[in-house]
C-alpha cells in the first residue's frame, strides 16, 4: 500500500511539474511574439500607417505558421521530436526551487514591511517613469543574487500575495506587456485602506 501511494505521489508531482512548466512556457512565448508585434508601432506616425509594422509582422507570422503546419503535415513524425522538445523545455521550466526565507508565509506586520520595501524597489526601478515591466524587477533581482530560477509568473504571483496590482499591458518603451504602475504604487494599499476606515468613520 505505502509504494502505491509513493508511486502515485510521484506520478503526481511529475505531472503537476509538467503542467506548470508547460503554462510558463506557454506564457513565455505569447507574451515574447505580443510584444514583438506591438514594437513594430511606430509613434512618428498616425491613423492606419502606424499600424503598418504590427500588421506586417502579424502577416510574418502567419506565414510561418502555415510552413510548420505544411513541414509537419508532410513530416508527421516530426512530432514526436516536438512533443520531446516541449516535454523537455517543459520539465526544466516547471522547477521550483527551495522558496527564501520572505517568501515564507508572514504576519501582517512582515507583510506590511515586505510591501514597503518591494514598493520603494518598483519605484527606483521606475525612475521618472509612468511603469516597470516584471521582467525588468526580474532581471534585477537575478543581477544581485536573488529570485534565481523564477520566472515573470512567479513574481507576478508574489506581487498579489503582497497586494501590488500587477497589469498585463503596461507599456514602457513602446513595449507593453506585464508590469506594475506607478499611480498603482502611489494609492495606498487596500490593506491600509482597509485599516484607516474604521478611523474616519469614528471621526466623522
């Protein structure tokens, strides 16, 4: 009984690591082509003619699109290669590693201090910009020693634990995708909003 059940934990856990490295690869490659095709908006023009570059790369990628599509139909045991590709790249990208110790669940005072210092992060980050692109507070993070092995998803799931409103479109150099902004950073929390009604109520 004790190795049925180690056999379908471990079949479990493969599978959930599966899946989740599958959803990150997934959120990789759609946010990567989305932004790609979003540059190709180019701001010193106006009306349809703007819209010039994202239509021709749309075109770019459609076209191939169908040439996978034709190879794989003519090759189909092709995909078999594809399909361990995919498993591959899905098993190395679905790893968890060991959490840090302020990823640790925390009380409410912890938690107050983490948000204070990852807002005073976001904001320097930031500079006299209107937003910051996940990927960005990412790569800082790694550049100092820390978060190695995460991804956007990852951060993005620890910006909501911590109460930082995290939207997909904010666009910084004429790119959007993920990020945080800063009129977001400026409002207070909903936590001490939550705390400073039961005061104005009274004063009132």
């Amino acid at each position: 009984m004790k190795r049925r059940l180690a056999w379908w934990a471990a079949r479990s856990s493969v599978g959930d690591r599966i899946a989740r490295g599958s959803y990150t690869l997934w959120e990789r490659r759609t946010d990567a082509l989305t932004a790609w095709v979003r540059a190709g908006r180019r701001d010193d023009l106006d009306g349809w003619r703007a819209a010039l570059g994202p239509l021709a790369r749309l075109l770019i990628l459609g076209a191939l699109a169908y040439a996978a599509w034709a190879v794989l139909r003519a090759l189909p045991w092709l995909m078999w290669l594809l399909a361990g590709w995919w498993l591959r790249a899905a098993w190395k990208a679905g790893h968890t590693p060991a959490k840090d110790t302020d990823d640790t669940p925390a009380d409410g005072a912890s938690s107050a201090a983490d948000r204070e210092a990852l807002r005073g992060l976001l904001l320097e980050l930031m500079g006299e910009g209107s937003g910051v692109h996940l990927r960005t507070v990412l790569a800082h993070l790694q550049e100092h020693g820390q978060w190695e092995g995460r991804t956007v998803t990852d951060l993005r799931l620890r910006l909501a634990r911590l109460e930082v409103p995290v939207h997909r479109s904010v666009k910084v150099g004429r790119v959007p995708t993920w990020g945080v902004r800063r009129r977001d950073l400026e409002a207070p929390s909903p936590a001490a909003a939550q705390e400073a009604s039961p005061a104005s109520s009274t004063a009132a």
